[in-house]
C-alpha cells in the first residue's frame, strides 16, 4: 500500500511494528445532527464539543428520544472532535460525563482487534499538532476539519498488541493522576464558591438586620 509522505501525515517513529493509516486503526461513527424538534427539557443530554469541554451547563440540551446504540455514549468511550476551532476544539476525549447522546462534529471511536483502545487514545492525544495543522490548513470563518479523508491519509507504525499495553502501562497511572487532581481541583472550587455565595448572604442579612 502506498501511504502519503506529506510530513503532515506520514508520523516517523523509532518503533518496530506496521504502518497503518488512522482510518484502519478503528471504527469512526460520526454523531447525528440534532433539530429542535428533538430537544425536551428532561431526558439524556446530547453531547457537542461544548460539553466535552465544560461538562453539562445550563446550555446543554436533552432529548427523550432513542437513536441507536451506535451513538450512545457511556463512560470511558473514546471520542474524537474533528471540527471546530483547531487550537481548541479538534482533540480527543475519554468521555467521563454522564451517559448522553453523540452529537455531530464528534467520532465514537472505537479500536479495531489488533488496537489497544487506551493506546488509539495516547496515539490521538500526540497527534494532537498534526490535527492543529490540518485543520487550519482548511480553515473558513474560524472553523477548520479533520475529516475522514485526512484519518485515511495520516498513517502510523502500529506496534504489536504487547508493545501497546506496556506504553499504556507507562502513560495510563500518569494520566490518571491528572485526571484524579484535576477532579479534586474542580470539587474544591465548587466548594469555595458555594462558601463564598453563603458568606455574602450572610453579610447581606446581617446588613438588612441593622438598617
């Protein structure tokens, strides 16, 4: 098979194994583009880019619908946001939300047999430059690509299956302990602000008292 030498998207590497281009790595299950009509004000939270950013917010929208378990995302899924501003939209994600709906814009990745799916994971993470890249390269009003013509193109050196989950067992307890502070960061800032917002009640109460 002859593989794009693009720098762009031909990924050297010190590894022994085979090249293989993105695409044929995993199953890429593109989300459904959701209308109006769909949205309730209860139900299962359909999950955009904003989301995997912020987490569910007073902007997030609900459906009560069933689509299919192709687009149902639970815990620990991989994703893979293609579109949208390239410096901050175009990254991967394990999704640790609540179980939602897949919404356009956003690959369900999932790792073919001969793929460790924590490995497709890191793999995705440090092409993260390259995506960047890509997609302002075919940047309009803000808005850049990775689409599945470039995963066919982008190609990688798939070590053996063992070789995969020693590196995972390297990156993997690293990679939880961010995820385990940046959850405990997130828990004592919610609380601090709900001291806070208690604190001003109080003041403002003890102000009204005297007047």
């Amino acid at each position: 098979m002859k593989f794009d030498e693009t720098p762009l998207y031909y990924i050297e590497t010190n590894i022994s194994g085979i090249r293989k281009t993105l695409f044929d790595l995993a199953t890429w299950k593109n989300g459904l583009a959701f209308k109006k009509i769909d949205f309730s004000n209860t139900g299962i939270p359909i999950i955009k880019i904003a989301e995997l950013n912020n987490g569910i917010n007073e902007n997030t929208s609900y459906t009560q619908s069933y689509y299919g378990e192709d687009v149902f995302l639970k815990m620990g899924d991989l994703l893979f946001a293609w579109s949208g501003n390239p410096q901050t939209s175009i990254n991967a994600f394990k999704f640790r939300l609540p179980n939602g709906w897949l919404n356009q814009h956003i690959f369900k990745v999932t790792a073919k047999s001969d793929v460790n799916q924590d490995y497709l994971y890191y793999l995705l993470k440090y092409l993260k430059y390259n995506f960047t890249k890509i997609a302002q390269n075919k940047q309009t009003t803000g808005l850049g690509h990775v689409t599945i013509s470039d995963l066919k193109r982008i190609s990688i050196i798939l070590p053996n299956l063992d070789i995969q989950k020693k590196i995972v067992s390297i990156l993997k307890p690293i990679d939880d302990k961010i995820e385990l502070n940046r959850a405990v960061n997130e828990n004592l800032t919610g609380i601090l602000t709900q001291h806070l917002k208690h604190r001003v009640r109080l003041t403002s109460n003890e102000v009204t008292k005297y007047l």
